[in-house]
C-alpha cells in the first residue's frame, strides 16, 4: 500500500495479514536493521 507522510512524502505502508505472511515484516526489519549496523547505507524506515 502507498500513502503519504504528514511531510507530503510517499511511503510504503506494509500492514498483517498480507499474502506472504506476517514473517516477512520481520524478516524485512531484521534485515534491514542489520544492513544499518554494517554501514549499508538505506532509506529512513520505521515502524
């Protein structure tokens, strides 16, 4: 899902329930903090 921020930026807005199930929202933030850790450089995320 898409929408905007109250900045006026777009965002992607992933929610439970999705077809691939809720792991991937872990998996994804799992990955993505540990891509911080290492210096990778990533967009701003957050939950």
């Amino acid at each position: 899902m898409l929408g905007t921020t109250d900045d006026g930026d777009l965002a992607v807005i992933k929610t439970f329930g999705n077809p691939e199930g809720t792991i991937v929202l872990f998996n994804e933030y799992f990955f993505y903090r540990l891509a911080i850790l290492i210096n990778i450089p990533m967009p701003k995320s957050g939950i």
